[in-house]
C-alpha cells in the first residue's frame, strides 16, 4: 500500500523525462544559424568612406601654384621694355611664311590632227588650232612637188582660203579636207620653161642669177651680165662646160638646164 501511495504523489507526476536526441540537433542548428547571421550582419555593414579632405588639399594647392607662376609671367611681361616688344613682333614677322605664287607656264598649243585626203591617200597632220591653213598648202605642194598656187582645199563644196584657220572653221577631229591639184596654165607652162642660169665672174662678188628662155641667145644673157656688173665696154669671154660662147648659141642646143654655171673670163 505505500508503494502505491508513492507513486500516485504529485512529485511522482512533475518528475522530468529524459530529452530525446533530435531535439538536441534541432536546438544546435538554430543556435549556428543564429551565429552566422550574427557574422552577416557584421560583415555587411559598410565600409567607412575616407574622408576627402587630402584630395581636396592637393587640388587647391595645385591651383595656387599655377596662378603664382601666371602671376609672375604676366608681371615679367609688364616689365619688359617697348624696344624689346618690337623686336619681339619683328622676329613674330619674320618667322612668318608667305607664299608667292610662280608665274603660270603658258599652256603648249594643242595640236588638232588634221586629215587631207588627196587622191587615194589621207594625209594626217598636226596643225595649231590658230594656225592658217597656207601650212597645209605649203605641206601638200612639198609632198606632191608641185606649186603652192596649184593646190586647192576643199571642205565638201567649199573652197577654203589659205587665211582661215581650223578654229574659224570649226572644224573637228573627224572632219575630212579635200586636196585637188589644179592644171597649169599656159603662163604657167612657159614660166616654167624659163631657165635660171648662173654667170660667174674672176671675183666671188661678180656672180648673177639670169632668167633666160631657152630659145633665147645666150648674147642677151652677156650684155645683161655686163651691165650689172659695170663691165660695159670691156672684152670679156664666156665659157660653158670648157666651150668659149659666140653669143649666137641658144641655151636649148647646148643642153642648158636650170641651175647651170657659165663662167666669164676678161
């Protein structure tokens, strides 16, 4: 009976009971996490920012020293004296470059290559535009041995003056001159059968230049030669080919061509 009296006491009842281990990891779990945020919230606390005031120093001292050597620059140029300004702006001056424009080169001339169709054959040649077309008479009488007086230029059905110029004539780079060659006339014909025969004297000085027809006697080519010459009067003689002339010869029996020498002696 009084061992069940004891244990239906109340201090049998209030007695504690054993913890069970779970409940033991439970609490150290809570206990580390509470420590770690402990260690964040210390660890993110800002940084305590520096103070600007070295930065602030050197900055204002810096710009006291560049306005005490601007200060002293300024006070130095105040102190220099007119003359010494002047030679400074004078050496300014000369120190100056200038550029001086060369005289311009007169442009070359430019050429127009002309085309001269003659015959079966285009002549091409080079002519200033300025330049008269007597140059393209002269040419084409040269290359077709005839004279100048004979030669024509035509463009189509115009007859061209030896005055005009391609530029007057408007003329292009395709554009074609036509070249005839006149017939001679009679005039012509016999002016061409003039001979021109030289006479020359003992001295270099006594040579004549005689135009003489060829059915002319050659007694007309003596006395001319004798009065050019102030010779009248005299007896002089005159040889051709090592042959002593009477006069009564005529320049066509002897052979005589243009250009021929006959000698006087006297």
């Amino acid at each position: 009976e009084t061992d069940m009296a004891d244990s239906s006491s109340p201090h049998a009842e209030e007695a504690p009971c054993p913890e069970s281990p779970w409940k033991k990891k439970l609490r150290s779990k809570d206990a580390e996490e509470k420590t770690k945020e402990v260690f964040l919230v210390q660890d993110t606390s800002p940084l305590p920012s520096p103070l600007p005031r070295t930065k602030s120093r050197k900055h204002t001292r810096a710009l006291q020293k560049l306005r005490e050597v601007s200060k002293r620059l300024q006070d130095l140029r105040s102190c220099l004296s007119p003359k010494q300004r002047q030679d400074q702006d004078h050496q300014h001056q000369e120190d100056e470059v200038v550029l001086v424009e060369g005289p311009t080169l007169p442009e070359s001339p430019r050429l127009f290559p002309m085309k001269i169709r003659c015959r079966a054959d285009v002549v091409r040649l080079p002519v200033r535009m300025s330049e008269p077309l007597q140059r393209v008479v002269d040419h084409m009488a040269t290359r077709l041995g005839v004279s100048p007086s004979r030669i024509l230029l035509l463009f189509g059905e115009t007859e061209l003056s030896p005055t005009a110029t391609p530029r007057t004539l408007k003329l292009g780079v395709a554009d074609i001159i036509d070249c005839v060659v006149l017939a001679s006339s009679p005039e012509t014909s016999q002016m061409s059968q003039v001979l021109q025969l030289r006479v020359q004297g003992k001295e270099k000085h006594q040579t004549l230049e005689v135009a003489l027809s060829p059915d002319s006697p050659l007694k007309n080519l003596m006395s001319r030669y004798e009065e050019a010459m102030g010779l009248s009067g005299h007896k002089l003689s005159f040889f051709f080919d090592g042959t002593k002339l009477s006069g009564k010869e005529l320049p066509a029996d002897l052979g005589m061509e243009s250009g021929d020498l006959i000698e006087v002696w006297g």
